[in-house]
C-alpha cells in the first residue's frame, strides 16, 4: 500500500478514538489534509483514497496546483467532492482570486479583510463561509484576534451579512508536548459558546478548526471538529 494511505487510515484511527473520548461519533470530526508544499501526485493519492478536504495555506500554491488537481484522473469526480480551504494568512489583494478556489476561508483575522472578502462575495452574488481565527496563545506576531476582541468583531461584522462566520480557528504552540495546548483548545471553544449566546445573524458557531500533527487529539477533546494535519500525512519513515 502507499505509505501515504497508511498513514492515512491510521490518522483517521486516532480521530476516531479522539472522537470517542470526547463522546462524539467519528464522522462529526472533519479530517483537513494539509497540502502546503506537497505536489499534485501526492495529493491526487490522497483525494483517490478519500480524501474530501484540502488545506492550503498560501493562494498562490494552491492556484498553481488546483487546475492540475482537478485536471488529473477522476478530475469530476474530484471537482465534485473535494473542498478547498484556506488556512493561511490572507491578504486583500489575494482575496478576490481566493473566493474562486476556495470553500472555507479559515484565517479571517481582521474587519478590513472581512469587508474586503464581503465586496468580492457581493460582486460574485455569492455568499461565503469563513471562520475567525484568535490568536489563543497570546504569542506576539501571532495572526488571530485577541479574545478580548472577538465579541465587538462579531458585532462589526454584522454590516457584511454575504460573509457567513461558521466557526472559530486557532493554532496551538509548536511544542513537543501536545498537553501544552489544551488550555488554549479550550478557551476557543468557551468562547464559541459565548459568541453562539449573542445569536448575531450572521454568525453561527458550526466549526472549531484547531489540532495539527502534533496536537490534534487533544484538540478533538476539546472540541475540535475541523483538524487540519499535513506531517502525519505526508511524512513517510524511512526504514
Ligand atoms: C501547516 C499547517 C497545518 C498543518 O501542520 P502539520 O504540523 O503539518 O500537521 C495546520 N494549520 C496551518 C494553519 C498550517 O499552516
């Protein structure tokens, strides 16, 4: 079997026991396989083994390797299942190229590009699905907004009703200790609770993307239903 399948199989092994601890069943928990530097044929492996999530975190990759992807074998059936999502830092001038590729935009961090996203979905007369992504860990030159602030965002951002905001998204701490992070886990799905109890019309609280290789099912546990794991993917040991 491709290494890359295994690895596969037993990563969704791992969601699906995460999945249990926290009472959950499996199929509530969505598996976004990072692509980030990774090429067309090793990502055709994946989308033919399964795979219905796609994470990219610069628009100028996954422009290049989206028109391959789609243009290889099961190309339909590809285009037809496979969801892109952007999980990378966004910049207004990549937005409008952005909402052509891409389904779940994950990394909105400010109002000014959450207005600039609103202009592009209005012109396109299509409404778009975003998450806001909060900086949890309190690192400087971290992107995400600080908790403080999420509240009065959601209240600014009722003035772009085309911008659905169907979750939250945060990034843990690299560090070889996945326990490190479950704090910050946690305060993101608090205050996804405290953003649902203000019912604002435009939002919903449907997603809590968090968790990557290294901590993913700690993230699980805390609620994690959005994961989005590259390495463990993608990294075949060399025996
Ligand atoms: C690269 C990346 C991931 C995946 O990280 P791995 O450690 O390879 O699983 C997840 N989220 C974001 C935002 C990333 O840039």
């Amino acid at each position: 079997m491709n290494p890359i399948v295994n690895n596969l199989f037993s990563i969704n092994e791992r969601i699906a026991r995460a999945a249990e601890r926290s009472s959950r069943t499996p199929d509530s928990i969505e598996l976004v396989a990072v692509t980030k530097g990774r090429s067309v044929p090793e990502m055709q492996a994946i989308l033919d083994a399964g795979v219905t999530n796609i994470g990219e975190n610069r628009v100028q990759e996954a422009q290049q390797k989206y028109g391959a992807v789609n243009a290889t074998a099961d190309a339909i059936s590809t285009r037809e299942t496979c969801r892109w999502h952007l999980i990378g830092h966004l910049q207004r001038n990549k937005v409008k190229t952005a909402l052509e590729m891409f389904s779940l935009i994950h990394s909105v961090d400010s109002l000014r590009l959450l207005a600039e996203i609103a202009r592009r979905a209005e012109a396109r007369a299509q409404g778009i699905d975003v998450l806001i992504q909060v900086n949890t860990t309190r690192e400087t030159g971290k992107y995400g907004l600080d908790a403080a602030d999420l509240l009065a965002f959601m209240e600014d951002a009722q003035a772009y009703p085309t911008v659905n905001i169907i979750g939250l998204m945060t990034m843990g701490q690299f560090s070889s200790s996945p326990e490190t992070n479950r704090p910050a886990f946690a305060l993101l799905r608090a205050l996804a609770e405290k953003v649902e109890a203000q019912q604002f019309p435009t939002v919903t609280m449907q997603h809590l993307s968090m968790g990557m290789t290294n901590d993913f099912e700690i993230a699980i546990e805390e609620g994690a239903n959005l994961v989005r794991i590259g390495r463990a993917i993608f990294e075949v040991s060399e025996e």
